[in-house]
C-alpha cells in the first residue's frame, strides 16, 4: 500500500512538474514567436500566397497565439502594477474603445426600425416586391432579402455593443450576496469572475467561432485538429468559397457576416474582461475613493438622473 500510494503521489507531482514545465516553455516562446511574426509578415498576411493564409488560419486559433495573448497579458499586468497610471491608461484605453465601438454600431437598431417601416409602406402600400437604395448602382434586391437582414441589424448591436453596455452598467444581473459585501470583497468578486468566467468563456467562443468562419469562407474546410503541416498541404487546393446561402431563395445571403461578428464578439469580450480585471485591481488597491474613476458613463441630461441606469 504505501508503494502503491508513493507511486501514486510521485506521479501526481510529476504531472504537476510536466504541466508547469509547459506552461513556462509555451510563455517563453511566446517572445520568439511574436518577434518572428511581426518581422515576417508575408508569411500570413500575403494572401496571394495560399499557404499564407492557411498560415493564418492556423495561427488565428493555435495555441501559439494564445500564448502570445497571455504573455501580453502577463507583462502588461506587471507593469501596470508597479505604473499604476499606465494601467490606468489601458482601463481608460480599452474602456473608450468599448464606448467607441458600442455607440457607433448601436445606430444599427435605428436603421433596423426604419427600414422595417419602409418595408410595411413596400409590401402594404406601394404592393412593390423589390427594393431598391443607393445611387448611381443601387442595391436591388427582393422585399425578403431586406426582411430577413433585420437580423443582421440585430446581430450588429448584439455582438458589437456588448461591451459598451458593460461600461454602462446596463447588462442584467441577479445579486445574491454581491450587495452586502464590503468595497474590498466586492472588487475581488469582480476579478475572479473576469479571470474565471469572461476570459474562458470568450477564449472558447473565439475557439469555435475562428474555424467555424473559416470553414465557410475557404475550401478544402479547415478543422481545429489540423496541425500546421496538413494546412500547408492543403493549401495546394485552396480557393474562396464564401457562403451564399439563404433560408429562402430569394431572402439574405449574406450569412457569413454572422460568424465575422461572433469572432469579434469574442474578442471584445476577452479585452474588456482584461479592463474589468485592471479596474477592479486599481479600485481594490487605491479604496472606495477610486471607484468609478475615468468611468465615461452616458447621461440623459441635467434633471434626468433618476432615470439613468434603468434603461
């Protein structure tokens, strides 16, 4: 028994080491492989070479890059804690960019309520099957086509304001215990779930999503169990191939958008969860005082306050 439960343990411990031993070799070649691409961009961003863009496609969800994510990641925390107006800087910095993004493509749902509008006048109205906008070449397309990209709309502000809305404070929480904890176990409430929940989750959305985009926009489909070297072999027989396909025969098809912005999605969610993490650690350290510091919240306007962070 006690062999048995030493053997045991020495394994245990030599899955700990192995494990450790991978993580730092994977962070240290982080550098190497960052360097290494940033000067050799025609590798992956010359795609008139169709190795490159298997390169890219490869990269683009490979565990190199996230290493390089990570190790980012990494320097830029520890420098930030001992600058803490330069983590400030990158709160203010990835917040704006947020609010940046949000404010721009939440202008999607006003045109996603005029255009359904136009198209009850179309159908009801004018009894006109087609639709037609722009000048000079104008997009001339079948009432369905434009009745089915609502969704686009909707998946525009969906994917693209997620963040800003984060900033706002406006997404829906169910508080359980969160209220009634002090300043201090508040913020470290809020790091743990950016690190825990927000990071995994959006690393796996992006996962899924990466080959998911490109497995309709090239052929032969690539998959996430091909290594580099079956990528660059089948790089011979690659061309475009973007997916046209709509639910109806004359309705949108224009579908591959949608896995665009599930990538993005995901990846404004990794970011703004790195903000979380940074803003939640500063106003842990610096006190209550710090809380909702360089916060660029909308308002409604003077005398309007009691209705703020209700809508």
């Amino acid at each position: 028994m006690q062999e048995e439960s030493s053997i045991s343990l020495a394994g245990i411990f030599g899955g700990l080491f192995d494990g450790l031993w991978w993580l730092v070799q994977n962070i240290g070649m982080a550098f190497y492989n960052f360097g290494y691409a940033i000067s050799h961009p025609q590798l992956w961003l010359d795609w008139s070479d169709k190795q490159a863009v298997m390169r890219f496609v490869y990269y683009g969800g490979s565990a190199e890059f996230f290493f390089v994510v990570f190790t980012a990641f990494l320097v830029l925390t520890a420098v930030g804690m001992y600058f803490r107006g330069f983590m400030w800087g990158m709160v203010r910095g990835l917040e704006g960019f947020a609010n940046t993004v949000g404010r721009f493509f939440a202008w999607a749902g006003l045109l996603m309520v005029l255009q359904q509008i136009i198209i009850v006048f179309m159908q009801r109205v004018f009894t006109r099957p087609d639709m037609s906008f722009g000048f000079g070449i104008p997009l001339q397309m079948d009432i369905s086509w434009f009745a089915e990209e609502l969704k686009l709309y909707n998946a525009l502000v969906v994917c693209l304001c997620v963040t800003y809305t984060f900033v706002q404070g406006g997404h829906v929480r169910v508080d359980l215990i969160y209220a009634g904890v002090s300043h201090r176990t508040k913020k470290v409430i809020d790091m743990v779930g950016s690190m825990i929940f927000m990071m995994p989750t959006a690393v796996l959305i992006w996962m899924y999503g990466w080959f998911f985009l490109w497995r309709h926009l090239i052929v032969p489909k690539p998959s996430a169990s091909d290594t580099i070297e079956r990528l660059l072999m089948k790089a011979r027989a690659l061309r475009w191939n973007i997916e046209t396909i709509g639910f109806s025969p004359n309705g949108f098809n224009g579908y591959f958008l949608f896995k665009i912005l599930l990538v993005s999605f995901a990846g404004l969610v990794f970011l703004h969860a790195i903000a979380f993490f940074y803003r939640s650690f500063l106003e842990c350290v610096e006190g209550q005082g710090s809380e909702g510091k360089y916060l660029d919240k909308d308002s409604l306007g003077e005398g309007e306050e009691a209705y703020e962070g209700a809508h």
